[in-house]
C-alpha cells in the first residue's frame, strides 16, 4: 500500500514538528507501506530552487518544495501557495494512496482529488477558516480524524455540529524505543563535550536531573533554574536553547550545579537521559509553542515518551493532558506544576532512597515499548482507517 505524507514542515528537521514526520514514515516503511513525504526545504543556493527533487531518506521518497529563506507569514504563504500545486501534481499520478497530513490545506487538495485520507491535529486552530476546514473533515466519509490527546478531541466534539465523537480518534505520539536499547548506551564520539561533563559529574557519584527540549514560555526550564538553587547536591544538566535564554549569564555563573550544554544532535538524546538519574518536564500551566500559541491543554510531548523509553524516573507536571500517559506513582511522579519546593523534596527524597522508585522507571519502560512505539502508533491508525472507511 502507499502512503503520500503531505507536511508543511522542513524536511529534515530538528524541530519537534520534523522529527514527527520522520519517525511516523520510517515506522510506516517498516511496517511495509511505500511512503513519500512531500515537504519543504530552504536552501541559501538558487540554483536548487526548485520542485520536486528525489533524495533518499532512510529509504523513504522525498519530494521536496525548495525555496530561499523568507520571513514567516510569506513563507506560510509560499506553503499553502506551492504545497497546492506541488500537491495536485502529486496526486492526479498516484490513485490508490492513502494520504496523511497535519496540513489542512494540503488535506483539501487530497480531498478535491477525492481520496482516502487520515488527517492528524496537535492543536485546536486558533483561525475560523482553519477550523471550518477541520470540521469538515470530521464529518467526511473518506478522512479518519485524529487528535494526538483525548483533550484536544473532546474540543472538536464540543464545537462541530452533530454527533462527532466516534469520529475522532485518539492517537498519543510516540518514541523509537530502539533508540535506547543497550547497544546505543555507550557508542558515541566526543563531538559536544557531553561525555566530559558526565564522565566529570560520574567521577564524584553525582546524582543528575536532566531536562531536554525549547526553553520557551512555561516549558519549564526557568522552573529546574529555581529547583537547583534549593538542591545544592543534585547536578542538573539542561540541553537546549543556550544560557542566556535561560537566565543571566552572571545569575548562571553563581549556580555550579546547573549546566546548560546547548542543543543536541538528535542521535545524542538518548545518550544523556541513559546517563541521568532523573529526568524532568516540569511544563506550566501555560505552555507557549514556536509559533506562540498555548499548547498546554493538548500537547504529548515527544521528550515525555523519550524519557519514559530511558528507562529512568520521570518527573513530570500534574496537567490533565499528562496524566493521559502516566499514572501518578505506577510509572512516573506527578508534582503541582507550580510547587518549586515540592518537587526539590522530591527529587532529594528519590536522590536519597533510589531503590524505592527504580520499579517506576521499568514500567515506563514497558508501558512505551507496548503502547507508545511508532509502530504501534501507525498500526493503531490504519486499524482505525481501515475500520472506518471500509
């Protein structure tokens, strides 16, 4: 079977937004579909400019939409504007495809060329045309909805007509669980200073917290800054964005038991969460987005499957949308999102008694390699498509 992957994210990416691309169509191809991602690409260099461009990508076809960098609303336009044609193009060649996108646009051109499609959401559009758009996907015959938190499907419901709810599926993003198997603990070149750090911090049994992702509005990199002026005795690597961003540069000087090591190569995450104690989300209760939007009522982290495939403790923020993944206590700790000294005494309490909450870690371990695989992801949504159109 084939898969056309329509997305208006570069390809490839760093961003969360790319890295959710690749890893659903490298589970697809696994799994035996032909895949091909139609994306974006800008490249500093005329003379690729251009449509279309074949590469290989793990296997996986791209065609790729080239254009110079631009600021963003011309570039959203560019995305909506050239995906169209570009898609158009695509899809009067390739009858008897399954088509799947984030992109609503992109999902109306599939739509006009009458195909079979699975539409993905990981927000509650902010705009009235995007959202017209999505209801009628809800209630189209040949699009299987889904939303990536039952929150965010329980908001479709409450504002499309009608009786929806069976038409909204749910599907939680996931982890490549073989990512952190044992073979990837220790293969690794020093390339960041990574293994410095840990190999300095392990010299002296330091128990480390680490935290990965943006530093944007409520992801909660300010919160682990305060957490580590009240745990002296506890190293707290943060990786992602750079110091500055985080808090003064003198205010970082001051505090010898944080360290901000910048953004990692993807291929380098598992390595550092392998080489952590505890790991940490401490979001608030309002989240910002790239883009600026407040995603916390409907987010799934990618760093939460992440964290709970290492194989270590997870402390994480106790919002609604959270506790859809982890059970309080059974696989991971929810704390109050706004309670600083709450989760100090935690951690200093698991820093104190590890043995006691190890078993937490196995059971996240086992909850995502059974539930929360990209595999099981794609496998769960076609089952879904398959049950709904035919």
């Amino acid at each position: 079977m084939k898969v056309l992957y329509l997305t208006n994210s570069e390809v490839p990416a760093t961003q969360a937004n790319g890295i959710q691309v690749y890893n659903m169509a490298k589970a697809m191809k696994l799994l035996g579909y032909a895949v091909t991602i139609h994306g974006f690409s800008t490249k500093l260099f005329v003379k690729e400019m251009f449509f279309n461009e074949k590469s290989d990508y793990d296997g996986i076809e791209l065609k790729l939409t080239r254009f110079l960098s631009l600021n963003r609303k011309l570039r959203k336009i560019l995305h909506i504007f050239i995906g169209w044609l570009a898609t158009a193009k695509h899809l009067i060649r390739r009858k008897q495809t399954i088509v799947f996108s984030r992109c609503p646009y992109s999902m109306l051109a599939a739509q006009v060329f009458r195909f079979n499609c699975i539409y993905e959401s990981h927000t509650f559009p902010s705009s009235r045309i995007r959202l017209r758009l999505e209801q009628y996907f809800i209630t189209s015959s040949t699009v299987q909805f889904v939303t990536i938190s039952n929150a965010l499907a329980k908001v479709y419901v409450s504002n499309t007509n009608g009786n929806v709810s069976n038409s909204i599926k749910v599907a939680h993003d996931g982890v490549d669980t073989s990512r952190f198997c044992e073979a990837t603990y220790y293969e690794s070149n020093e390339i960041d200073g990574l293994f410095t750090l840990i190999n300095q911090l392990r010299s002296r049994s330091a128990f480390i917290a680490s935290y990965t992702g943006s530093f944007f509005e409520g992801k909660g990199a300010r919160q682990i800054v305060e957490i580590a002026k009240i745990l002296p005795n506890v190293d707290f690597i943060v990786a992602g964005g750079s110091a500055n961003q985080l808090l003064s540069r003198a205010e970082i000087s001051e505090l010898s038991n944080i360290h901000v090591i910048g953004k990692l190569a993807y291929d380098r995450i598992p390595i550092l969460l392998q080489y952590s104690d505890c790991l940490l989300l401490p979001a608030q209760k309002l989240v910002r987005s790239a883009g600026g939007d407040d995603i916390s009522k409907f987010m799934s982290p990618l760093k939460l499957f992440e964290y709970m495939a290492s194989g270590k403790v997870v402390l994480a923020s106790d919002l609604d949308v959270l506790r859809e993944v982890i059970e309080d206590h059974v696989d991971g700790i929810l704390l109050p999102p706004d309670d600083i000294h709450m989760w100090a005494s935690k951690l200093a309490e698991i820093k104190s008694n590890y043995s006691r909450y190890s078993h937490l870690a196995e059971n996240a371990k086992v909850k995502v390699q059974e539930r929360y695989s990209w595999e099981v992801r794609v496998r769960n949504l076609f089952g879904i498509y398959n049950e709904t159109i035919n």
